[in-house]
C-alpha cells in the first residue's frame, strides 16, 4: 500500500488512506500531529512523514 502512493500526498489521500470523511481529514493535517507544507491554498504532506506519524 504505502508504495502506490505519490511522494508527496494531499488531503483526498489522507481520506483515501484512513477511511475518513474530507472534513475528518483537513481538522487532522490542521492539528498540527505532524508538519504538512501549505502550497498557496493546498495542504502537501511527505509520505514518509505520514506514515511514519500512521505507524506511531
């Protein structure tokens, strides 16, 4: 699973990935668990730092 995703995620595969609603998914990149990069009005989050945070 974690190979089929891009380097680089954004919120609809955070949706993807947990299961969750698209509100669910921006308060979690919103509450600061792990660094996400702001792109003007998009959210980036680096897989790594993802699933490294997913994986506890």
């Amino acid at each position: 699973m974690y190979q089929s995703y891009p380097e680089v995620l954004n919120v609809a595969d955070i949706q993807n990935i947990l299961g969750i609603g698209r509100r669910q998914a921006y308060e979690l990149v919103n509450s600061g668990q792990f660094h996400v990069v702001r792109v003007g009005k998009s959210i980036r989050i680096l897989k790594g730092v993802f699933f490294k945070w997913l994986n506890g």
